[in-house]
C-alpha cells in the first residue's frame, strides 16, 4: 500500500473519530415551539421547491415544448391555422405543454402559500413583541408612578401623630411620652391600698430602633425606669414641635385622655371646647374630667391624647 493510500485512509480514520460539532438550539418559549417547527418546515418546502431538480426537468422541459410549438406554428399565420390539419401528435403537444404548465402553476400557488404563511406569522410575532414590549413600558412607568406616589406621601406627616406608624417619628431622646403603668393609693382613713392602671408622663431617655423600643423615666420620679416597646408607647411632643395645624384636634364631645391638673397621671375626659388651630395663643383644651363632676378644666394641647385602655 502506498504512503498516499495510508495516509488518506489514516486522515479519513481521524475525520471519523472527531467529535461532531453540536449545534445549540436556542431557547424557544414552549407556545412558540410548535409555530416554529411549522415555519421551518414551510420554509423546507419552499426552498425545496426552487432546487427540485425533478421540478426543474419539468420547467426546462415546458420550455423545450413551447419552443418546439412556436416552431412549428411560426411559419403559418395564426387565423390560416385549420384544427382539422393538426396531426395527432400536435394535440399531445399541446397536451404536454397544458399538463406541465398546470403543474407549474399548482407550484407557484403552493410555494406563494407557504411564503405568505411565513410572512403572516412572523408579522405575528413581530406586533406580539411590540405589544409585549408596550406593556413592559406600562408596567415600569406605572411602577414610578406608585414610587413618587409613596414619596410625596412619605412626604406628607400625618395629623394623626399617635398612629402606629407615625408615632414612631417622635420617638427621640428628651421627647416626652405615656405609658401605662400601676399606680398604687391608699386611703388612710380605711387603709385600704387600691392599684389602678394609669397613663403617666414620661421622658425618653433611649430609644433602640432595632429591638423597637424606648427607655423612659418618669418625670415625677426620675428613679422609676421602664422599657416599652413602640407599640405600648404615645408620644406627646410639645406644641412647639407639632403645632395645632399639624396635629389632630378633637372635636367637643370627644373622649380623650387628658393629665389632670397638678399631677402627671391621665384620666379619662370629654372635651367641652377645642382649641382653635389657627391662633397659636389659644392651644388649649377646655374639658370635663370623669368623676369630677361639672368642673370645666383648661389643659394644654401636647397633655391631651385620644381614649386608649
């Protein structure tokens, strides 16, 4: 055997042995798949009907035809032509070139529909895109919307400054606050020793945002300490801070919870006459304690708070 026949043979081992190179399919969405295998084989059927060679014969041999027809008609005038001279073998011509002619058309009609099938349906995907795309731009905008919406409103303080989320804004080291607390009494008439649970002033001493709570003192008794969390505290800034026209004012006839005069304790009351919000001198309450009769009280603005047990 020669070096070239070894060497052919050995190249032709190595081809193969080689790895095939593998073709990655890209990622198609499962309710396109079976529209793409469609298209791919429409576009299979059309690209097959221009290399068919049997298709071509068939063309060529349409052309041969008519050429041989106007041959043999050239040398007649048209309107001399008498059918009854035609021969036999005319007539299969004539055959011939009507059969291969109607098969040409049937391929031109079937080769329009599979391209107009491939047009429609990537005109199809092209307005899903677009349509698709449209409500991606929907979503983003409408998403900065609600982002601007949300930071006017973080904006916006509410009046309400005893809400679960916006008391938390006066929760800072020096600011007062209530808590609950029991408050033990005697009668030294009986001796009798009551315990009763009251709202007492205090004032914030710390404040540990990630446990969520304060360490208070209270102001009558700076040796009493207590740790609540934000939920069991209500502020009570000055009206310095919070003004009237930034707080909620309670209506007459409202329940509330008011320090009573003299003492750091809160009890229950019922406002006689509110404060008017647009004159700064007048920040007082008017109200009537329970159990205290028709006594009318004067009590300023930050020592009132709404009714909680």
């Amino acid at each position: 055997m020669s070096s070239k026949k070894r060497s052919r043979d050995a190249s032709a081992n190595n081809s193969s042995n080689s790895p095939s190179r593998k073709r990655h399919k890209r990622n198609i969405p499962d309710e396109d798949e079976e529209l793409m295998v469609n298209v791919m084989e429409l576009q299979n059927n059309l690209s097959g009907m221009f290399t068919n060679i049997e298709m071509t014969e068939k063309m060529n041999n349409l052309h041969e035809l008519i050429t041989e027809w106007n041959d043999l008609m050239r040398p007649n005038d048209i309107n001399d032509i008498d059918v009854a001279n035609l021969e036999e073998a005319d007539f299969c011509l004539m055959h011939q070139i009507t059969d291969v002619a109607f098969e040409a058309l049937q391929q031109s009609k079937l080769a329009l529909l599979c391209s107009t099938k491939c047009t429609d349906f990537f005109f199809e995907k092209l307005r899903q895109q677009k349509i698709a795309k449209k409500r991606q731009l929907e979503k983003e905008q409408q998403a900065k919307q609600r982002e601007q919406i949300q930071y006017r409103r973080s904006l916006t303080i509410s009046k309400d400054i005893w809400s679960p989320i916006e008391r938390v804004n006066y929760f800072r080291e020096g600011f007062q606050a209530a808590i609950k607390t029991e408050i033990t009494s005697s009668d030294h008439v009986s001796n009798i020793v009551t315990t009763q649970s009251h709202y007492i002033v205090c004032k914030i001493v710390a404040v540990n945002r990630s446990k969520q709570e304060c360490t208070l003192i209270d102001v009558a008794n700076a040796a009493s300490k207590y740790t609540r969390s934000f939920s069991n505290i209500m502020p009570l800034p000055s009206i310095n801070i919070v003004s009237l026209s930034k707080r909620t004012v309670f209506k007459a006839g409202t329940k509330v919870l008011a320090v009573y005069p003299a003492t750091t304790c809160f009890y229950a009351a019922t406002i006689v006459k509110p404060p008017k919000s647009n004159q700064s001198q007048q920040t007082k309450y008017t109200l009537r304690f329970d159990d205290d009769g028709d006594n009318e009280k004067d009590i300023e603005s930050e020592r009132v708070m709404p009714y909680v047990t």
